[in-house]
C-alpha cells in the first residue's frame, strides 16, 4: 500500500525546503531594481558602469556556485549534505545585507562595496545547495510541480519586497533604503530559522527513495550503476540535451535579467516613474507569475516540459514587443507586464527540473552548479549590453533586446530529446499497478 498518493506533492515537505529560496530571492527582487540606483544616483556612474558592476556578483557566482554545488554532492553530515551550507550563509547574509543601505546612506563607496561583495559570497555558499535539495526530496514526475512551488514561494517573498519598496522609498532621487534592507534581513533571518527548525534532511531524502522505488525508479541502484552519472554524461543523445537546455536557459536569462536590472532606469525616463514607484510594475509581474505557476506546472505534468517551455518562451516575446509598441507609460503596461511575467513563470518551472532529469542523484549539485553556470553567464553579460544598448540606442529598445533574446530560446529546444518525465497518468498507473 502506498503511504500516500504519489500524484500530488508532499505539501509540508515541499514548503519547508522552499524557504531558504525564498529568503535569497528577497535580496535579489531588491538587488536588480535597487542596487542600480544607489550607484547612479548616489555614487554617479553611467548606465555602462552601473551594468558592469551589476555583472559582478554573477562573476562571482560563475565560480562559486557549481563549485559549492559540487562540494555539498560530497558532504556528509548527521543534519544532511545540504543544510550546513543553508544555514550558515543565510545566515552570515542576514546580519550584513543592511550595511548596504547603511554604506549608500553615509555614500561610502569602498564600504558599500565590501559589505556587497560579502553578502554576495554568502549567498553563493547556499544558493546551489539550496536549490539542489528540491530534486532531492521530491521523486522525478513531481518536479516540475515543486518547483512551481518553490517559485510561488519565492514570488510572494518577492511580493513582500516590492510592496516594501513601494511603500518604503519615497519618490525621490536618492532616498533612503534602510528600512526596506532591514526587511530583507528580516525575511532571510525568519526563512533560515524556520527552515532550521522544521526540515530534517537525511529524513526527507530517505522518504524520496521510498516513494520513487514504488513507481519503479531505484534511484540509489542508477547512481551507483553509472558512477555518480558518468555513463548518463557519455551518451551523446543526453548530452545533446543537456546542451540544448542548458543554452535554453541561457537565452531565457539574457531576457529576463535585462528587464529586472534595467526596468528601474528605463521607469525613470521612459515612464516619468521615480523612486520606488517602478516597483508597482514588477508587483503586478510578480503577482501574475505566482497566480500562473501551478496551472503552469499542471500543464506539464500532462503535455511535457518540452512543450511547456515553448509557451513560456512565446509569452515573453509577445509581452515584451508589446511594451515597446506602446511606448509611454499607460494601464495597459500592467497587463502586458503580466503577460511577461508569466512567460518568465512558465520557462523557470521546466528547465531546472530537465536538467535535473539528466542528473542522478549524486550529481544534483553538480547539475545545479551547471544551471547556474550558465545563468550567471547570461546575467554577466546581459546588464552590460542592456545598459550600452540603452545609453548609446535609447532606452525604449530594452524590451526589443528582450523579445529578441527569448525568442533565441525557440532554437535550441529543438535539440531536446531528454528531459521529459512520466507524466500524471503513468504515476497514477504504476501506483495503482504497484509498478
């Protein structure tokens, strides 16, 4: 008899191990709209600079993430190979993301860089290890599904944010950010602490093993056939694959990083907005994107990732041509934001779980750090040819540059083979069937 219907997610499960994402993705809705005001506004520097230096943290991240990724498949601990690394860098985030907003309020350049950088580092010591240990508890037809989860959850971390934005920084050039880093913090140390508290790791990955070995996937049996998944990475047809998602993913990032770290400038001189006040944008984005997430992953389950991406990838494009046929600010660039927002929603819930596909058990970090790689080449580059496209061409070509990039996304899809999983109705069989 099975313990539970394994169709549907194990809801507290999927929640608790959605909460360090959840508090990363705080800072980093504040890190794309804020951080680029702070070095234009107080500390002067041209859209070109700003981009460069918004490409830094992702510098660092093309290192750091696959290589603490890698270094969590190999730890192990009485709380689990994940967890450690959670705990202490969200930790460590916790206490010093506000002396960024102290450092722009006393316009301290060298501080305000330092206390930047560290906080960038910390996250990137739990960012890879916290999003591997989704695949790690949940069996592999219901990714998908998670990870919409995890993205709704991390969504309405967003929404937090940016109503604090709104409400917090006065429409002013250089206002004060305190109060909404002090929120950051806040959510960081209150995700952490629950997540702490709550998630047993070396538990949860036991009860993954069980539920998958009663759909007839011995995940522990695969690992240790192909090695740690050097057999899966050798066969051409799987490589390919990993390629095309991995290149997917990439021109996915190049469209989506554009508009979330140049929308705050493009607010301020295309639509007249100051302040805070691009933040009402992005809430509606963000507020469509959680609304659409498990509708999104449902039609997954039952069509294919393949598929499903290729909606998304179509939303984007539409949305973002759109916006700049419209040209000035209006209502109706809510709802295009919307359609936006969606789309982005829509891409994120099927690319990580086909990688994840490719991955064994004991390479999910790796395959993480992977993920990331190529997320963090796209958002090094991005803000800097989005900002010079946008301070030497014009602003109002940063949703052309957008459109163009997911639109790119198209291509490489067709190179997918693997990635797929079962869908609903074969879980629903070999359950009942006892398979």
């Amino acid at each position: 008899m099975a313990s539970r219907d394994l169709t549907k997610l194990d809801l507290r499960r999927t929640i608790l191990v959605t909460l360090p994402f959840m508090g990363a993705l705080t800072f980093w809705q504040a890190y794309d709209g804020l951080i680029p005001l702070m070095l234009k506004n107080t500390f002067g520097m041209g859209d070109t600079l700003t981009g460069f230096f918004m490409a830094l943290d992702n510098i660092l991240a093309l290192f750091l993430l696959p290589l603490v990724g890698t270094l969590s498949d190999r730890t192990r601990t009485r709380w689990g190979r994940r967890t450690p690394y959670i705990v202490v860098g969200a930790s460590v985030a916790a206490v010093l993301t506000p002396l960024i907003a102290l450092a722009n309020r006393w316009q301290n350049l060298p501080l305000f860089l330092v206390a930047l950088l560290a906080v960038l580092v910390a996250l990137s010591v739990y960012r890879s290890p916290s999003v591997a240990l989704m695949p790690d508890v949940t069996p592999r037809p219901l990714r998908s599904k998670a990870d919409a989860l995890n993205s709704l959850m991390a969504a309405v971390g967003g929404v937090v944010v940016l109503v604090g934005i709104a409400v917090l920084v006065p429409a002013e050039k250089n206002p004060d950010y305190v109060p909404v880093y002090l929120v950051i913090a806040g959510m960081l140390a209150l995700t952490t602490i629950a997540f702490a508290a709550l998630f047993r790791e070396p538990a949860e990955v036991a009860a993954m093993h069980a539920e998958s070995l009663e759909l007839g996937i011995d995940e522990d049996a695969q690992a240790a056939t192909d090695t740690g998944g050097k057999e899966r990475e050798a066969d051409p047809g799987r490589r390919r694959s990993l390629l095309g998602v991995l290149l997917a993913v990439f021109f996915w990032y190049l469209s989506n990083n554009a508009v979330t770290s140049g929308i705050s400038r493009y607010a301020e001189v295309m639509w007249g907005m100051a302040g805070g006040a691009y933040a009402q944008v992005q809430t509606v984005a963000t507020v469509a994107a959680l609304v659409a997430y498990m509708p999104m992953a449902s039609l997954s389950m039952h069509v294919g990732r393949k598929r499903t991406t290729y909606v998304g990838f179509a939303l984007m494009v539409v949305g973002c041509l759109a916006i700049r046929a419209v040209g000035g600010f209006s209502p109706v660039v809510y709802v295009l934001s919307a359609v936006f927002g969606i789309g982005v929603a829509t891409v994120s819930l099927t690319v990580y779980p086909m990688v994840m596909e490719l991955a064994t058990e004991r390479t999910t970090g790796r395959y993480t750090g992977y993920y990331y790689t190529v997320s963090m080449a796209a958002q090094i580059v991005t803000p800097i040819l989005s900002g010079a496209l946008m301070q030497f061409v014009g602003y109002e070509q940063l949703y052309v540059y957008a459109a163009a990039c997911a639109a790119l996304g198209f291509l490489p899809l067709a190179f997918v083979r693997h990635g797929d999983t079962m869908t609903v109705e074969e879980v629903a069989r070999r359950q009942h069937s006892g398979v």
